[in-house]
C-alpha cells in the first residue's frame, strides 16, 4: 500500500528526482540530493522519491523477492560481461506480448515477481505524475535498470509529453545507453557527473526539445544512437551541500529512514551520505572504477567537514556514511580528516579502506573520528593473485591491519572474491585458510567480543566488467570473449543491434561449475565459523557432528580433522588419494549401501562389533554425496564437516 500523505494533492513539481529499486542501502540516496541542490539552485522546483525505500517500507516480501531474482550477482550472469544484468528477462518483462507461452515458461516464477513489482510501480507513476511533472530524472544503478525501464514506461504512458533522463553508471557505457533508448521510453542518457549536466538538460526536456546537442549526452536521433563528448571533470571543491529535503518521499521527512525495515538501516539507523573523493589510486585488473571515473580526487579537508557539521545542524543527525569508493587514497589527508572531525562529535557508520598503509596510531584516531566499520577489499588471500590483479597490497599487512582495526575497537568488514582467472585450487584454499585462522586469531588473541565485529563478505564470484583490463586485454589474463546471438521474437528486431553490443561471454581456464562451487565452499566456511558476525547479524554455529548425513547433490564440503586442519573434498578426483579402507568405503558407499549395511560388512570382515568406526563414519556420511580428498589426508584423524545439509 501507498503512505496515505501522498493521497492528498501535491505541489506542481518541474523535476522528479527518481531512484527505483533495488539498491539496497537503506539510506538517504546521495545522488537525488546532490541533483536537487543543482536544480534548486537554477530555479527548477523539485521533488524526491526514494523508491527503494518506498519498497522496502510497504512491501519487504516484494523487495526480497526481486532482489533474489535480480541482482548484480545472479548466477544467470556469471559468464556473461556485466552491461546489462539479465538483459532477457529485462525485454520479456516489458514486451511479453512477443513471446509465447513456452518462452515465459523458463521464466514464470521470475516473470511474476516482476508483474507484481510493476504493479507497485504503476501505483506511483500515478502518484508522481499527479504532480503534473515535466522532467523525471532516474539514477540509475545496474541492480535497478530492470524497474527504472518499468517506471519510465509507466510515466510515459501517463503523459507522453514528460522528458525521462537516466544517469548513473548504470548507464555510463554506450552499449548499455543504446539498449536502453531501443525501448522508447527513456529519452536521453546522461553520461558522467550529473551535477555537471542537469540543470541544462532539465531545461531542454522542459522545452519539449531532444537533448541531441548537450555534451554527455545520448539520445537516439532519426532512430540512429548518438553519444555525445562527455563534459571535463568537475572540481569537487565547488560541490554544495546535498539537499535531503523532501527524501525518502514528498511529504516525509529524513528522520523517516528509521522506519525501514531493512536490516542495515536498522543497525545503524538514519546515516546521512557525503563523499571526498571520486575514483581509486588503483587499477585493479578487475574493476572498472578508473575507467568510469578517470582519475582519483580529493576534496580539501575543511570543506567535507564544513558540509557534515552543516548538515547535521540542518537535520538533526549525527550519524552519516561515506559513500567514497575509498576513503584512504590519502593517509595525510585521511588523518587530517579525523583531528578536525573529532570535536563534532559524530558517528561514521561505515566507509571502505584500502587494508594497507592503516598502522595502529593511525587507525586509533579513525576510531576516535567517530567510525563505526571499516570495509576491506582483500578479495583474495593468495598473493600470487593480489600481484596478479594489481592490487598492491599484501596478505600479511591485511592481516595486521585487521587485527589492529579490531583492537581499537572498529568493526571490520571483509570480501573475499573465488573464480578470478588463473585461480587454481590452493589460490582458492588460501583464502580458505585465511578466513579460518584470521577468526581463529581474533578469538584466541582478541577475545568472542572482538571476533563479533568481524564480518567476512564471502563468495562472491570474480566478474568481467566493461572497460576493465580483463575486458580490454582478455589475452592478458587468459579469458577470451565470446559474442552470442540471442534469440529475439520477430516484432522486436529493433534491438537486435543493441543486444549484439551487451551479448559477449567469457571464459577462463576454470570452468563456470567449478567457479559455482567454490563460491559454495566459501560462503558455507564463513556462515558456519563460530562466532563469525556476517553482515551484522551475530550468529553462533556448532560444527554439526552428526552421524548421518541425508542424501545431497552438493558435490564438495569443507571439513575439519581433530587437529584443526581444514580440507577440501571434491568429487572431480581419484580414488587414488584415499587409504585402501577408505577405498573400500567408497566403493560401497557408491554401489547404494546404506550406512547400517556398510557397518555390517564391516563386523563381519573383522569378526567382532567393536570395529572403532571414525572412517567409517566420516566417509559413510561425506562419500555418499560423491566427495574425495583434493589435500594431503593422512587418514589418521577423524573429520567433521562445517556444513551438514
């Protein structure tokens, strides 16, 4: 259901600032803000709606459920390079009438959580345009495309007459712009910093005119796509405060944030977003955060203090968030930033580091400052593969400065990244070990109280993004790119150009299965580690010592003998690795023998009933599910697992 102070009628408004679901955060969104102080400060008149919290406020179930089905991270993307995430799904959901019913079939159960969430956006087109707007403006993110497009569409067929730009990265490549406007419901695409570029271009969609000759822009002309020269860069310096007036929607005010039931936002209730910077000092191999942004920039220190103490007079709120890709490019000026801080007196809930040039005096001071969590890109614990990505960091300093980020108090949150090119199986178990011994560290050093504010983001599979070196040099990294035809119905063949641009897979030396269940492994390590906190939710595992194990399709576990050592076991190899007892639990444990049958076999061959069982058991319950050694195990020790389906 809608909030019932939006039933009441609204003020005309010139632009609607839009953010459409889902991008997960919870908070103020820092990009509606800052277009709506350039835009107020030309005169337009503006409103906001923040419909990612709208979702999660009114319909949580709903929010959950199209994040399951579409986001960044889904495994129907895995081989393909990120554009457009599932660019299929996108075009049936908003022309189904052009594909039959066997098309819909592979996609019903997704297809009907996206009709649903077009019914919740339809209900605020009518909201929006009932305050007779003349632009709509979207930030658009690649998590959100998909119901921006809807909501776009929506407004359209309202009023025709209403100019719709996105911008974001989103929409920051040419491909992604171009299969955009093949839809016809988005007029322009903004390309770079939006603060640079929209009070122009909310003028010319104000005058009825196709933005075709603003600079960084693109717009289809004479149904021919036209990108246009993107604006120099901005000096961050001349940014004014964000306006947060008007968020999450018309009518409302910040303080209304606390309502939404989005776990985060709970934790650390209303955080208002700034930024510092823009860009990386880096250029991982990986990552196309140079490319979008060209270059790493700083503001002047007294200025981002100067907007946080405005900002928390204006709002009443001491607690905010930096939404800068990296907040210590800079150890001069991040320590600088914390000494003129600190007698504000307000709390940082969380910003991302660099876990590197971070020692410990350093580090008190970030505490001191009024930071609550310091996020860290390791992404790999092997440092064959940190050298690889150019990272320029290092597994012992990581560890370190973990520990000494934990020790002043900090929470410390973690990514660790499987499936990177060149990744072979002890790259892999370096990161497992890592995980393993760095919370056995912290517990054993630190104390249960320091491992709760370890948090490991775990699993997440390497990706090809456009424009970064693994896409523009894939010989570099072994990875080739493959262009794929996608199969269009007849009446939308006017994508067929577009979707060719978005349409490319790739591949490296480990297959797509292999990167699937690593990605398993890890994410079942990091839940199961006592005592681990993952994404704020602290949560005690045992490890399950049961002695049955319920038939499985999981195909590998990660186990842990009596000396705790970890292992990973695998079906993908010999027998010859298992001890001639162990290979004969095997072999009858695949010809279908239950446990109880293997154990009087066992009896019999032995002529007693005390047989000690430790193999017995441990292969009894984890060969079944078709799993052999990949390490050293000398069959000896007995195993437990960490994850017991």
């Amino acid at each position: 259901m809608l909030d019932t102070t939006l039933g009441r009628p609204l003020a005309r408004t010139d632009v609607a600032l839009i953010l459409c679901p889902t991008f997960t955060l919870g908070t103020p969104p820092l990009a509606l803000a800052s277009l709506q102080t350039v835009l107020r400060g030309a005169g337009f008149k503006t409103s906001t709606y923040d419909l990612d919290f709208a979702l999660m406020r009114y319909d949580a179930a709903m929010f959950r459920a199209f994040y399951a089905v579409y986001n960044i991270g889904h495994r129907d993307d895995v081989q393909h390079v990120q554009f457009v995430v599932r660019p299929q799904l996108t075009l049936m959901s908003l022309f189904p009438e052009h594909y039959t019913d066997a098309d819909k079939e592979t996609l019903r159960g997704d297809l009907e959580i996206v009709a649903r969430l077009e019914e919740f956006l339809s209900k605020w087109a009518a909201v929006i345009a009932r305050c007779t707007i003349r632009v709509a403006m979207f930030s658009v993110y690649a998590s959100n495309l998909l119901p921006s497009l809807l909501l776009a569409r929506a407004l359209k067929r309202i009023d025709p007459t209403i100019g719709i730009a996105f911008g974001g990265p989103g929409v920051g490549l040419a491909q992604t712009q171009h299969f955009v406007l093949r839809f016809q419901c988005v007029d322009c695409c903004a390309t770079g910093e939006g603060e640079a570029i929209a009070s122009v271009l909310a003028r010319v969609l104000m005058s009825g005119e196709l933005p075709k000759d603003v600079p960084g822009v693109s717009c289809l002309v004479n149904n021919v796509f036209q990108r246009n020269a993107p604006l120099p860069l901005l000096n961050l310096d001349e940014l004014r405060t964000p306006d947060f007036d008007g968020l999450p929607l018309p009518g409302h005010h910040v303080t209304h944030y606390r309502s939404n039931p989005n776990l985060t936002s709970r934790w650390y209730g209303v955080a208002l977003p700034v930024a510092s910077t823009r860009g990386c000092v880096k250029r991982c191999t990986f990552c196309a955060e140079q490319s979008y942004w060209q270059r790493y920039r700083l503001r002047k220190v007294d200025a981002v203090v100067a907007e946080i103490a405005e900002l928390s007079e204006t709002w009443g709120v001491r607690l905010f968030q930096f939404c800068d890709s990296l907040l210590n490019g800079s150890p001069r000026w991040i320590e600088e930033f914390c000494e003129k801080v600190a007698p504000l007196n307000v709390q940082f809930a969380w910003a991302y580091f660099r876990p590197t040039k971070l020692p410990r005096h350093l580090l008190e001071k970030i505490a001191k400052a009024g930071f609550r969590i310091l996020y860290f890109g390791m992404e790999t614990a092997s440092q064959a593969l940190i050298d690889r990505t150019e990272k320029g960091t290092d597994v012992a300093e990581i560890r370190q400065v973990i520990l000494d980020t934990l020790a002043v108090g900090l929470h410390a949150d973690i990514t660790v990244l499987c499936g990177f090119p060149g990744e072979t199986q002890e790259h892999f178990m370096e990161s497992v070990r890592f995980c393993h011994q760095l919370t056995q560290q912290v517990q054993d050093e630190l104390g249960h109280e320091a491992l709760s504010r370890l948090s490991i983001d775990a699993g997440s599979i390497i990706r090809v993004e456009p424009y970064a070196r693994m896409f523009t040099s894939p010989s570099e990294f072994g990875i080739t790119l493959q262009p794929f035809k996608p199969r269009l119905p007849s009446g939308l063949s006017h994508f067929a150009d577009a979707l060719a641009d978005i349409s490319i897979r790739w591949t490296s030396d480990l297959p797509v299965q292999e990167k699937s269940l690593r990605s398993e492994l890890l994410q079942q390590f990091v839940y199961r580690a006592p005592g681990v906190n993952f994404r704020e939710e602290v949560e005690d595992f045992a490890l399950n010592d049961a002695t049955i194990l319920k038939p499985t399709d999981r195909s590998a576990r990660i186990l842990r003998d009596d000396r705790n050592r970890y292992y990973l076991v695998s079906k993908d190899r010999v027998r010859a690795e298992l001890s001639d007892t162990a290979a004969l639990i095997w072999e009858l444990s695949a010809s279908g023998l239950s446990i109880g049958e293997i154990r009087r076999r066992f009896e019999s061959a032995n002529g007693h009933s005390d047989t000690p069982i430790p193999l017995e058991r441990m292969y009894s319950q984890y060969l079944t599910a078709g799993l052999v050694y990949v390490e050293d195990f000398d069959g000896n020790s007995e195993l437990e697992t960490i994850t017991v389906s």
